[in-house]
C-alpha cells in the first residue's frame, strides 16, 4: 500500500521528482487524521481524570485517612499493572489481529487509568497552571507535527539517535536514582534531577518527531485502517504524556508550580 509519497521519502538527494509524480493517499491521510483525534480525546481523558483523582487524593490527604490512602494505593498499584498489560495488548489487537473495537477499548481504559496515576504528580500543581501547561504541550505537539512533515528526509536519520538517546536516559535515569540514595546531597541531586528531566524533555521530542513519521507509514502499509489508526493514536500519545510529564517534573524542581510562583 505504499505510495509515491514514501517512495520520494526515501530516495537519495541527488534523484528528483517532480511533484506532480506525489501522490498522496487520501485514505491514508483521513485515517492519519483520526489518529490525532484519538490521540487528543486519550490525552484529554487522562487530563480530566487526573484533575478528578487528584482532588480525591487530596481530601483524602487533608483529612489523614489511613483507610483512604491504603485504598488509593491499592487502585495505584492495580492501575499501574493494567496498564503494563496493555502496553503490550493494544498494538497487537490493533494491528496484528485488526481488531478495531478492542483496540479502541484498551486505548480508552489505558487512558482513564493514565490520568489516575496523574494525581501523584497533578497534587504539586494549582489547576490553573496545569491547564496552561497542557495547552502549551498540544501546540508545541502540533508544532512538531509540522516539523515532522516539512523535514521528513532529516528526522528519518535521527531515529538511530533518538534510540540511543532513549537509552542513554534510562541510564542516566537509573545512576542518579542510586547516587540519590546513597549519596544524597539536597543541592547535587536536584541539579542531577532537573539535567536529567530536561535531557527526557529532548529525547522524547526527538522520539515524537520521528514516531509521527513511523506512525503514518504504518497507517499507510495497514490493511485496517481504522484499527491501524487507534494504534497509531496509542504510540503518539505516549510521545505527548512523556513530554507533559517531563515538563511538570522540570517545573516543580524549578518551584513554577503555584499560583503564587
């Protein structure tokens, strides 16, 4: 099912075609597009979820209730292992089995039980700045989505990188975890933390700008469409939380995250 626009995208510098020689897919296109509008409705589901669940915890908080917290860890811990599982689900009912209706219900569970797990870091913040942050996240997603398509030939070698970046900050991530605890100093270890937060910021930028490329090759290569579409919508969303996150982590270390701030 490949066209002729990922027939020029991989062709050497030196050959040429005319653009009247592109054919672009319009099916490929509209499937992209819902893509986008599955993975905006996802990320948007975790958002209010995460406000939601934050506010209970914080009552919960508030009122020192032993029982309410045991209860909340239990739903955190049962959260976080449903959402492993699907990790490891949604891909292939989507694109493996083409399986529309179950991958659009994982991806939708797996977005309300992302939200939960928000509260945990959403307590830090006053909503007023996470709505901000949020918008500020989705334009500079749908910036780099331009950027994605404008410089196609450039981002399709950087994916090599954005692995090894990727590797490099699980390292990274893992080293200063151990120093933190053994070598605690409150002064090195927050500057470690926020090197390595804004380091997670540019790799998963990086990862974003080459999965938007991936992405709609596998929606151009995929027999379902619509199946292929939510798969995709499930990659692009894990770009976009891994970003808000990175960016809320580099805002409470830099103490951005009131009000008053």
């Amino acid at each position: 099912m490949n066209n002729d626009f990922y027939s020029s995208y991989n062709e050497e510098p030196t050959q040429k075609k005319s653009k009247a020689n592109i054919i672009i897919n319009s099916e490929t296109n509209v499937a992209f597009a819902k893509a986008y509008l599955w993975m905006f409705v996802g990320v948007f589901l975790s958002f209010l979820i995460g406000l939601f669940s934050t506010k209970v915890l914080a009552n919960i908080i508030i009122n020192s209730s032993t029982s309410g917290m045991s209860i909340f860890l239990i739903l955190f811990l049962i959260s976080f292992i449903a959402q492993t599982i699907l990790c490891f689900t949604i891909n292939k009912n989507a694109l493996a089995k083409a399986n529309f209706k179950k991958a659009m219900a994982g991806f939708i569970v797996f977005s309300i039980l992302d939200g939960f797990t928000f509260s945990t870091i959403f307590i830090y913040f006053d909503s007023s700045i996470l709505f901000q942050v949020f918008g500020s996240i989705a334009i500079y997603y749908l910036i780099l989505t331009a950027l994605s398509f404008l410089f196609r030939n450039k981002i399709e070698k950087a994916s090599s990188f954005a692995f090894i970046g990727l590797i490099a900050l699980l390292i990274a991530s893992l080293i200063v975890s151990i120093y933190s605890l053994i070598f605690f100093n409150s002064t090195i270890s927050v500057g470690l933390y926020l090197a390595i937060n804004i380091l997670g910021l540019i790799v998963f930028t990086i990862l974003t700008l080459v999965d938007i490329r991936s992405m709609y090759r596998i929606v151009d290569n995929a027999y379902e469409k619509n199946s292929a579409s939510i798969a995709a919508a499930f990659a692009l969303y894990l770009d976009f939380i891994n970003i808000f996150v990175y960016v809320l982590r580099i805002l409470i270390i830099l103490g951005k995250n009131t009000k008053s701030d």
